[in-house]
C-alpha cells in the first residue's frame, strides 16, 4: 500500500526522469508547462510511466477533467490552466485513484 508521500515522491521522480531533469529540480509547486517546459508529448510519457509504475489505468479524458476541475475551483479559463497544473496536483491525483478516502 502507497503512503501518500511515498507517491508524492515517486510522481517526482517520473516527472524527472520523463523530462531528463534532475530529481532536485522537480518540486510539487512545479508547473509542468511554465516551470518545467513540458510539452502535450511530455504528459502523455508521464502518463503512462504513472501507469506502470502504479498499476492503475487513467480513464479517457481523466487528465482533461482533472485540468477542467483545476480551473472551475479558481474560477479561471482554460488558457490560465498551465498556472494550476502542477507536480504536486499531478500527484494528488495519483493519490486520489490509489487511496480515495484521502
């Protein structure tokens, strides 16, 4: 069973690896399209490392919807969405699929 930090942890390393970044570099307060320069391709590969590595299968459009609530909570548009997306809401979603009572 996953603790959350432990996940926490684990989604940085993939999201380091994935990018060719040191793992030092990648912080939860990390934007993945600001900070880390990632591109559309780049979430695709962390997406599925995700998967291999946790053992869970995102469902079609689960990454768009999870952008989708990001932008209803702050009450902003789609295009203020790279502000929100980050390392750390990345992995509170992996936390979410693996411990949902969290």
């Amino acid at each position: 069973m996953w603790k959350k930090e432990e996940i926490e942890e684990e989604v940085r390393h993939i999201v380091a690896k994935s990018l060719l970044l040191k793992p030092e570099l990648v912080l939860l307060s990390s934007r993945f399209f600001l900070d880390l320069e990632a591109e559309s391709i780049d979430i695709l590969d962390i997406r599925f490392a995700i998967e291999s590595t946790f053992g869970f299968k995102f469902q079609n459009d689960e990454i768009r919807e999870l952008l989708q609530v990001l932008a209803n909570e702050h009450q902003v548009t789609e295009k203020d969405i790279p502000e929100l997306f980050t390392v750390g809401r990345m992995a509170d979603f992996v936390v979410y699929k693996l411990i949902p009572s969290s």
